[in-house]
C-alpha cells in the first residue's frame, strides 16, 4: 500500500492519528476509511488510552473525499457503492461514539467530509488560517453522510446556508457557527 495513509502515536494516554495523506490534501479514500476506522476501534478497547486527537499532516487537514476515488465509483456496482457508504457512515459513527474524548487539530482547509470529521469529534481547535466549506454542491451532490454531525455541530440554519452555498468560511466564522469550539494563532 505504500506510505501509511495513517499514523497513529501514542504519548502521556493520549493517542493521535495523523491523516497522512498530505500530496492530496488528506482526502479519504477506502483505504483510509478502513485504517482509521480500525485505529479507532482499537483505540475505543484499549485501555491505556484516555484521549483521541484527529490531526491532519501538511497543508490541509481534510479536503473530504478523494475525487479519483469518487469517481471510480461509476465502474462498481450498486452494492459496491452502497458498501463503501456504509463503511464511511461506520467510521463517521464509531468517531462520534467513541467512548473517549476525541480532539479535532485543524489547520489549512478543512473541506466537505473533512468537515464530517470534525463535526464528529467532541472538540474542535482550529488555526487562525483554518478555512471551511461543504463543497459538494459544487459537484452536484449532497452531503448526505456527514449532514447529521454537521446539523448536530452547526444547527439546521446554519447547515442549510453552507450545504446549498457550498461558500468558503474562515475559522472566525466556524468558532461563531459552532463548527469548532476554539480558535488559535497557527504556531499553536
């Protein structure tokens, strides 16, 4: 599989997994999907561990969906696509549920199932220079995986702006919406 898609430590009880994915802005892809929704159930039964933080390596810290991969998925079958759904609806459930306080690191953009992500963890910190958008309008779709945790996060007014506008917002704007709980300078 080449360079691990994850990277998981673990310091002081606390465990971090780092989107490793940094050449396509840490898009996920079934692979990541899977590698990060096994880390966290591992994560979820180990007992040394007290905390989660969700980190993303280079200049992004989840640009959502890999595009090659989306677009792969006009070749599988029904059940294929429908499977891999599921798998991303796993993931984004066993993040929400985990038993564990789960920390969102967020630096650089933060784009459509990046924002699922962090929707789905229990806090959010983000940079100064952090910049957000549900841009899947901009292809035609709808966000229906993450639009849960995001109406959960932000409110339903507030999800229906940024789902149908698919507009770029800064971290100001996501700490007033309640998309992350805390903003930071970008050294921190």
């Amino acid at each position: 599989m080449g360079e691990d898609s994850l990277l998981l430590s673990v310091e002081d009880e606390v465990a971090t997994l780092t989107l490793n994915r940094p050449d396509v802005h840490n898009t996920f892809n079934d692979e990541l999907i899977e590698r990060l929704s096994g880390a966290l159930e591992d994560i979820g039964n180990d007992a040394t561990v007290r905390a989660v933080v969700l980190a993303g390596r280079g200049k992004s810290f989840c640009a959502g969906a890999d595009l090659n991969w989306m677009r792969a998925s006009v070749d599988h079958s029904e059940a294929e696509n429908l499977a891999d759904a599921n798998r991303l609806a796993e993931l984004l459930h066993r993040l929400d549920t985990l038993r564990k306080p789960t920390v969102a690191l967020v630096h650089g953009p933060a784009m459509a199932g990046g924002i699922g992500l962090i929707c789905a963890c229990d806090i959010a910190i983000a940079a100064r220079s952090a910049v957000f958008a549900l841009t899947e309008v901009r292809l035609g779709l709808i966000p229906a995986m993450i639009s849960p945790y995001v109406i959960a996060a932000i409110g339903a007014r507030n999800a229906r702006r940024y789902v149908l506008t698919g507009e770029r917002f800064d971290a100001g704007e996501a700490a007033r919406i309640g998309l992350v709980h805390e903003v930071v300078p970008d050294d921190a």
